[in-house]
C-alpha cells in the first residue's frame, strides 16, 4: 500500500510541474508579465524576461518528467524542495504587495485577479511540500536511484544532527524573512527608478520648452503639414509610416542632440537601440525614445473633436500641422509628454508618468484621468490619455 501511495504522490509532485512548465512554455508573454512584476519594473528587459520564462519552463518540465519516472531519488526531491520553497516565498512576497497580477496559478495568469488567486497558489505549495517531505522520510535511495526501504534497528541510536522536519522549519522560517524583506528591497528599486523617471521628463520638457523658444513657440514637429502618410528618408533609412505614428516614434530626433542635455541613454534604452536596428534596421543615428510628446502637438484641436468624423476626408486632412505651447488652455491639465514602454503607457501598477504642459512632472493613477479624455482618431491616433486628448492643446487629462 505505501509503495501504491508513494508511486501516486511522485506522479502528483511530477505531473503538476510538468503542467506547469508546458503552460509558460505555451503562454511565454504572460508569465513574462509576471516575472516583470516580480522582479521590479526595469530590472529585466524584456528579452531577459522571456529568456528567464523559457528557463524556467525547461526546468519545470525537466523536473517533473524525473519525478514521474521517478529518476534520480533523493536528490531530485530535494530539488523538488528546493524549488517549491522558491516558488512560495516569491508567491508570497507578490502577495503582500499592492495591486499584484494575476499569478498563473490556476491557470494562464489574466489581466487581473485577487488575493483568491494567491490563497488557492499558497495552499497547492504547502500540499506539495507535505508530499515532498513525506517521500523524503518514506523512502530512502541508493545512488543509482532506486527505492530502498528504510530499514529500523530496534537497538539503533538516534542520530546526531537536525532531523528532516526540523531542517524544514529553519527553511520555512528563512522563507518568511526572505518574504519580508524582498518587498522592501523591491520597493526602493522601484523609488529609484520612479524618481529616474520623473526627473527625466523634466529633462525633456525643458528640452520641448527650449525648442519652441528657438521656433517661434512650435512644439517639436517631423512630420509635413497636411501629409497624412510619412515617407521621409533620415541618415540613409526611408521611414514610411502613419502620420501619428511616425510623430510618436522619431520626435525625439528634433530635440537630441542640441535641446536635450542628457544622453541619449536617459531617454532611449541600449535595449530598445538594438531591438530597432536588428529588427527594424534604424540606423544608429536615429533615435526612439520612450518619452513621447503628445499627439496633440501635430494637428489642431478641431481635429479631435467628435464632429471630425463628420468631416470630408480632405478637410481633416487639413488640419495636420504642427501647433504652438500657446494653444495649450489647461496647462496643469493637459499632458504634454508620458513615459511608455512600445504600446504601454501605464504599468504594472497602473501608473502613468506624465509632464504637463506647466513643466511639473508627476506619477499619475490612471483613474485620475477623466473618462472621456482621450478619442481616436485616423492616421494612427489611438485612444490614450495624454496622446490623444478629446480637443487637442485646448482639452483637459485630468
């Protein structure tokens, strides 16, 4: 009966891992979204995020099949061990800490999700490990890896040194102070680089502010007034894009080198530089940062307006040009400049870092934006607060 119950047990710890690894290696950008919140937002790029994803699914998987055949005994419980009280303490640590996201544990982690989530994730561990450790003291191996019952001498001593329960306390009590004290590391990884952030749109908004100086008060523009398609030709690359989206994506080389002071790694990660030349074939000398002046800044607030649909397409058309900081109404309402990371503007926590057009920079919630800010509109205007505000300079995010 042990030998039935003990085959059961190793079948349970093994196909649970193997599910596991199989669902990451499945879904990669969920679980990748994850450990991105695990880890601390811009510890890991994203290219680490889905490598750190694909090793821990082969681990995952490589595990449980051995546990399943039952392959390598006692060490590949403590493996097991080892492992499950990893895979506890950071489940817990993303517990305690404010608004986490879904963990997978059920299934492929979703937009949201409750403490539940967590509780359900906690409860599976702790039966894992009670699995674990009962196999550890039912069964003892050789070293090829066979089972081996424990044989018990009536007359034998008990040995000196910690038992395996007792060795298991000191773990699971080092687990609750590992726990504990990763958030508060986490958290001041995460001030600095809030601070980092912020402080660089103040960079760049002085640098927006010393252009329009020099520009008789226009906001940096790449576009051609009235072009609704982009095709210009920058140090040797023909770029062909939406009129927004060109906007969005090459605006920064109006202000860098000359307007902004930092460097360029301030406002263009060494990741994103690479990503556009490997994939995209940018040339080094084009730059993509990830401070985006607004949408607003290039057509007039006509243009987003509700009554534009109504619009004639050649009438709409004319209102693609570029606009003055004066036509800004609001300006310690209206977003001029929001941190982003490709299509997110928020993250994990959703927050938004924002410059309005007065110059102070701050971290917004994004329900701190008003619900009916942002609009969209043709030409690759999509509908976020900040970018696309409902009147353009003369409207209002918050």
């Amino acid at each position: 009966m042990e030998n039935i119950t003990r085959r059961v047990l190793f079948v349970v710890l093994g196909g649970t891992f193997l599910m596991a690894g199989l669902l990451k290696a499945w879904h990669p950008v969920e679980f990748a979204k994850v450990l991105r919140y695990l880890v601390g937002d811009g510890t890991l790029g994203y290219g680490s995020r889905m490598i750190g994803v694909a090793a821990l699914a082969t681990w995952e998987v490589g595990l449980g099949v051995m546990l399943i055949a039952q392959q390598r005994g006692r060490r590949v419980l403590l493996t097991t061990l080892g492992t499950l009280l990893v895979f506890t303490v950071a489940l817990a640590s993303m517990m305690i800490r404010p608004n986490p996201p879904s963990c997978g544990c059920l299934s492929v982690p979703v937009s949201s999700s409750g403490k539940g989530e967590y509780i359900i994730g906690l409860v599976r561990n702790i039966a894992l490990l009670w699995m674990t450790v009962w196999l550890l003291n039912a069964t003892r191996f050789s070293v090829d890896g066979k089972p081996k019952r424990r044989q018990r001498v009536a007359h034998e001593s008990r040995p000196s040194g910690f038992t395996l329960i007792e060795l298991l306390v000191v773990l699971a009590t080092i687990a609750v102070l590992i726990s504990i004290i990763l958030p508060s590391l986490s958290g001041s990884r995460q001030a600095a680089r809030d601070v980092a952030r912020v402080a660089t749109l103040r960079e760049v908004h002085s640098a927006v502010s010393a252009y329009s100086i020099d520009h008789a008060g226009i906001l940096p523009y790449i576009q051609q007034p009235w072009q609704p398609f982009f095709r210009r030709t920058l140090a040797g690359h023909e770029f062909v894009y939406d009129y927004f989206t060109a906007q969005k994506w090459l605006w920064a080389n109006v202000i860098w080198p000359d307007y902004f002071a930092g460097g360029r790694n301030a406002i263009e990660r060494e990741e994103v530089r690479n990503l556009n030349r490997m994939q995209r074939g940018f040339p080094e000398q084009i730059i993509v940062s990830e401070y985006f002046l607004t949408f607003n800044a290039a057509a007039t607030p006509a243009f987003w307006t509700d009554r534009a649909f109504r619009w004639h397409g050649l009438a709409a058309i004319r209102e693609l040009r570029p606009m003055a900081i004066d036509d800004v109404r609001f300006h310690s309402q209206k977003g001029l400049l929001i941190y982003g990371e490709g299509f997110n503007f928020a993250d994990d926590r959703e927050r938004a870092f924002v410059a309005t057009a007065d110059g102070a920079a701050r971290i917004h919630h994004v329900s701190e934006f008003r619900p009916d800010a942002a609009i969209a509109r043709p030409f690759g205007a999509f509908n976020v607060p900040v970018m696309s505000t409902r009147d353009g300079l003369n409207g209002r995010d918050y």
